[in-house]
C-alpha cells in the first residue's frame, strides 16, 4: 500500500480552555477526493489550517506528502494549493495576474509562458473569457473558480477547498463539483474539500471525516453513502437524513 | 525536482523535440523559448515524449503553445493514455482565436463633471440630513459619536501637543533671526502668537485632522461601503447621511476647536522657551502677547477651525461613501480624503482671509 497523501495523528486544538476538537486521526489517499464535514462551529476550518501549516496543533502530529507540517512547513506549502473561503483573490490584480502570481514568484517562466499557462487554468475553470476582469468585477461563483484556478497555478499534488459551493446557487454548486471531478481525472492530484453541503458530499467525495462540536472530535470515518445506510450514530443520522423543520410548501 | 531536458534532432528532412524529464511549471522554464522558436520552423515536426516523467497542465500548455505555433501536423510519440487524455480536455477548454479583451475598469474613471456632481450631490444631500436631523434622532447613537469625537480628539492630543511646541519654537527662532538686526526680539513673541492664533494653530490642526481622521473616516466608510454595509442602512430606511456622516462631521466640528487651542497654547510655550533661551523674562514675553493679540483673533481662528472641522468630516465621509469596489477603493477613497481635505482648508483659508480684510476684522 503506498504512503497516504495526509496522514493525521491524534491532531487536537485547544485555545485558551476552549476546546475545539482532540484526538482526531485519519489517513488520506493519494487521488482520494477527501471532505471534511460537519456543522458550524465544529472545527472543520481549523483542520485545514492545521494541515497547511497556518495553525499549529496543540496536540498531534501531521503529515502531508510525508513532511511533518509543523517543522517542514516550507515543504508542506511548495506542494499545496489553497482555495480559501471567500476566493482571497487579490483585488488589485485581473485573474490572469493573480493566477500569473505564483508562476512568476516560483518559477523561472518567461512572461508569454506565464500568460499561455495562466489562461489555460483559466480555460479549464471556464473563465477563459475573464481573464482581464477584476475580482471585484466577476461572481461569487466566478470568484470560486478563478481562486481553484490559482490554487491550480504550479500543478500542485494535493488541493485545498474551503467550502467550494457554499453561498452558490444550485446549478453554479454543482458545476463546481463537476469540475472537481474533472480535474481530479484529468490531473490525478488529490483533493480535501471542507463543505457541508450534503449534494456536494455525495456528489464527490471518495470519504470523508465528520467532526462534531459536541463530541469535541471526529464522530465518524468512511464512504459518505456507507454513513449515511449504516452509522449508528445519531448526530450522523440526523446530518446524512435530516429533515426539513418546516415543511415544503405543497408538500 | 530535476529539470526537464530538450535534445533537437533533424531526421529525414524533419525536426524531432525529444523531451526527458519531468514537464512541470518548475521545471519547464530553460526550454519554453527554444522548444517554441523550433516549432516555428515549417519542416514536419514530431514530439517524442516517451522520456517525459510527467506531464501536468503548465507541460501539456507548452505542449500547445508548440502546437499552436507549428502550422502543419504534428507526430505525436511516447504519449500514455493519461497524457493524451489531458490534452484533449485542454484543448478542448481553450477558447478559439483570441481571448477576449474587456476594457479593465481600472482604466475607466470618472468624468470630471460626473465628479462634480457627486460631491455637489452628497453636501447637497448632506444638508438635507441635517436640516431633517430633528425628525431622525433617534437614528444617532452617543456612544458612537463620542468613540468618534475620541478617536479624532483625545487620541491626537499628544501629537497636537508636540506640533504645536516645536512649530512654535521653530517661528520664534526664524523670526529672531531677521529681528535681531533691528533690535526688535522682543516683537517675536507678537508675531508668533498672531500668526498661532489667526492662521497656524487652525491651519496645523485641519492638516493633522485631515491625516488622521479624514482618511479614518474615509477607510472606514469605504470598507462599509464594500462590505455592502452602506447598502443594508439604505435597505433598512436609513440614510446613510444622518447615521454615518453628520455623526462624524459633528466629532470633526467638535474636537477642532479644542484642538487649535491645544496647538495655540503649545506653540506659544515653544515660542517662550526659545524667548528664555534668548534672555528674555516670561512677564516680558506674556505682556507682548497681551499688548499684540486680543480674544478676537484667537476666537476668528476658533471660528476658522470649526469650519474646517466640518469640511474635513464631509470629505472624509464623501470619499468613504463613494468609494468603489474591491480593496483598492478603500486606499483610494484615504487618500482623496487627505488631499481633499487640505485642498479644502486651504481653498477656505483663502477665502477667510478675503472676507475678514472686508470685514476689517
């Protein structure tokens, strides 16, 4: 069996008296579409910026592409690419310049090489035609895909989504999703998706790992459908299954 | 990572790219520029990749730029499945023919008129705020207005304090100089203490509150205004005028004064510490001051500065509120606040200083 892509050892966070989360273990594979999910406040954004490097475990260890995080840090972040929440695109720049960002901090490409390859990453998104617009100038869902395509920049191994499709309509969701998948099979890099958006979970991930704020810790491990059919726990039920509160109009 | 080889070879009338190595983003940059100028050239081309490691999407678009740049068909050799996969999905995602160029916004900007009728707009509108304020009370918070009138005031006292001095000791000693050579020393303090009360002290505090506060006010409401903040006020049937910007013209107006005084007093305590260095007693200095200023000059300043309080506060704010979108709007709405501001005060100083010759005051 080769060597996972992530490897998370009895991670916990505390700050102050407050507990987050503790003892959270798993492992992901090369290529797996992983999520991270679970409800608000439950520490899934803290695991991310656990295993980039931009919040050190007060317990734990974590590995990613065999490099311990917290001490290879630099190593760790040369083979990553990061879509934050909000897109973090910079605003002063037009797409094809945020994307043309880190090619031209980390690489030795001239300047027509950065355009063609930025505009591809763009092509690949569906922003081929955005390329001049300003963040401020696109949509939420625009913004999402130009931030995964920035993310793509230097073709890292291993990729980071923070809420992907959240605050996206439907339709702009699911082609998000799709293209995930996309890039998955066409760039054979992995993917951890943090998102509690249950079509989204379903849609993509290979498994995931469910934090509960409650339990201060992981509460379940596995194939989304395998969880939802078989868990016995009741948080998961209620989140694989839940039931709207207020009926559907109609209904 | 090791770096990604090109040999060129020309067999039978045709030229060979034999790539070795890994074709990634790193490791792709020595042979962009050679392996596109090759492709140029109009003999059959062939791409060997078979000892190509790798190829992600920064290899597969030099692989297209080449194809691209090549106008007759290419031989393709050593590709796996995966590879060809990749490119086929690339080139079907890249658009055809040029991309497309919209105008960046960053070019557009405001006509001048268009300018000037937003600022003419906004004092418009502002007035009307203030005229309708008795009718909106309810909409002002204290608490709001006095971490303002503390922010803009209580927070500058120091830096107030320390121009004031220096500023003071500075006019006193440059004025000693050319005075000297007519014995006339002692009328430094006159001229000190007119010029503090009638233009400097006013002025000196505008500029300092139009560098701190202006452009505050201005970041502030500029990043509300982004945020879509501004927009939820409007939403809810509140101008943004009565609950955003006449609290802070009032926080402007109000510490202004209070802050000329603090400039008046600390420049004439610089000006008397420079009069002692020079041999004169303070009853001397004080009694000059007496003799040269009455309380209309220091209270025409007073006056002046409360002016400028309320054009600062009404510029800060209109470069706040008009502020475009994205983090760029914010440093920009600052800084027109600053400028605005000073162009403001001084603009006004001029007039002042025409009205009050026409007054005789």
């Amino acid at each position: 069996m080769s060597a996972p892509a992530i490897s998370v050892e009895g991670v916990g966070q505390t700050f102050g008296k407050r507990v987050i989360f503790q003892n959270v273990s798993f492992d992901i594979a090369v290529g797996e579409i992983f999520v991270v999910l679970g409800g608000s406040g439950c520490g899934k954004s803290t695991l991310l910026k656990q295993m980039i490097g931009l919040l050190s475990p007060t317990a734990g260890q974590i590995t990613v592409l065999g490099h311990d995080v917290a001490r290879e840090t630099d190593a760790v972040r040369r083979s990553i690419g990061v879509m934050f929440q909000s897109g973090a695109l910079f605003g002063s720049m037009t797409l094809i310049d945020n994307i043309m960002l880190p090619l031209a901090l980390f690489t030795d490409l001239p300047l027509a090489a950065r355009q063609d390859i930025a505009r591809l990453k763009l092509a690949l998104v569906g922003l081929a035609d955005a390329e001049n617009l300003l963040p401020s100038e696109i949509s939420g869902g625009m913004a999402k895909r130009a931030a995964i395509a920035r993310a793509l920049a230097l073709d890292p191994p291993l990729l980071f989504l923070d809420e992907p499709s959240a605050g996206l309509d439907p339709i702009t969701g699911a082609g998000l999703d799709r293209l995930i998948l996309d890039l998955r099979a066409a760039l054979d890099c992995t993917f951890v998706v943090i998102t509690h958006e249950l079509q989204s979970i379903f849609a993509i991930a290979d498994r995931c790992v469910m934090l509960d704020r409650e339990a201060q810790g992981m509460i379940a491990l596995g194939v989304p459908a395998e969880l939802r059919r078989s868990s016995d726990n009741a948080t998961v039920q209620a989140f694989f299954n839940r039931q709207p509160t207020v009926q559907p109009r109609g209904a | 990572m090791n770096a990604a080889q090109l040999e060129i070879r020309t067999e039978g009338g045709g030229t060979i790219l034999c790539f070795t190595g890994p074709l990634t983003a790193r490791a792709i940059a020595p042979l962009w520029s050679r392996a596109l100028a090759t492709a140029k050239a109009p003999t059959p081309l062939t791409l060997d990749l078979a000892q190509a490691e790798m190829i992600d999407t920064s290899g597969a678009a030099l692989l297209l730029a080449i194809e691209r740049a090549h106008d007759h068909t290419i031989t393709w050799h050593g590709l796996t499945d995966a590879q060809t996969k990749l490119l086929t999905q690339l080139r079907a995602a890249l658009p055809q023919g040029a991309p497309i160029m919209p105008a960046p916004a960053t070019i557009v900007r405001r006509s001048l008129w268009r300018t000037l009728l937003i600022r003419v707009g906004f004092f418009g509108e502002t007035i009307l705020a203030t005229l309708a304020l008795p009718r909106k009370l309810r909409f002002l918070r204290g608490a709001e207005f006095f971490r303002l009138a503390d922010r803009a005031g209580t927070q500058a006292v120091p830096l107030v304090a320390m121009m004031g001095f220096l500023i003071g000791m500075i006019l006193a000693f440059q004025s000693a100089i050319p005075m000297r050579q007519f014995g006339a020393e002692i009328y430094v303090a006159a001229l000190v203490a007119i010029s503090l009360f009638r233009e400097l002290g006013p002025l000196l505090a505008a500029v300092i509150l139009a560098g701190r506060t202006g452009s505050a006010f201005a970041a502030e409401l500029g990043t509300m205004r982004v945020n879509e903040e501004v927009d939820a006020l409007v939403t809810m049937g509140v101008d943004p005028e009565t609950m955003l910007v006449i609290p802070r013209m009032a926080a402007a107006m109000l510490v202004m004064p209070a802050l000329t005084l603090g400039i008046d007093i600390a420049g004439l305590l610089g000006m008397g510490f420079v009069m002692m260095i020079l041999g004169f007693p303070p009853d001397a200095v004080i009694g000059q001051v007496q003799m040269a200023t009455s309380p209309h000059d220091l209270l025409l300043g007073l006056f002046k500065s409360l002016v400028f309080g309320a054009a600062i506060g009404l510029i800060g704010c209109r470069a706040g509120l008009t502020a475009g979108g994205g983090p760029r709007a914010v440093g920009e709405a600052a800084t027109s606040a600053v400028v605005g501001g000073i162009v403001a005060i001084i603009l006004l100083d001029g007039l002042f200083a025409v009205i009050f010759y026409r007054l005789g005051l």
